[in-house]
C-alpha cells in the first residue's frame, strides 16, 4: 500500500513541476544527469522502505491474522 501512496505523490508532485526540482539538483549536486523513470523509482524505493518499516511495526500481521 506504501509503494502506491508514494508513487501517486510522485504523480501528483510532478504536476507542479516537482520532478524537474528533484532532476535538476541531481545534476547540480552529483552531477549525474537522472531521467523521470528515476524519478520515479526514487518514489518506489521510498514506498519500499515504507512497507518494510509497516512490517516491522506488525501492521501486516494484525491484517493477515484476522
């Protein structure tokens, strides 16, 4: 559930053109040019990290155990 939250902010973000903020200080930063996929899977990895930590916290067994 965390990995759609985190892509729909993603989307939603981009639409007031937060995605090209996140590209541009990557370059500025880094100096790695980075495209919208990466963009992106910045928000899958954050959605990732999300779930594991739901995990952790035994959001999921509590949902499976019922």
């Amino acid at each position: 559930m965390a990995i759609g939250t985190f892509l729909i902010t993603g989307w939603i973000l981009s639409w007031f053109k937060f995605d090209e903020i996140i590209i541009q200080t990557f370059k500025e930063l880094f100096n790695k040019d980075i495209t919208k996929a990466t963009y992106y899977f910045i928000f899958f990895c954050l959605g990732i990290l999300g779930e594991i930590v739901l995990l952790f916290q035994g959001a999921y067994y509590e949902y499976f155990l019922r």
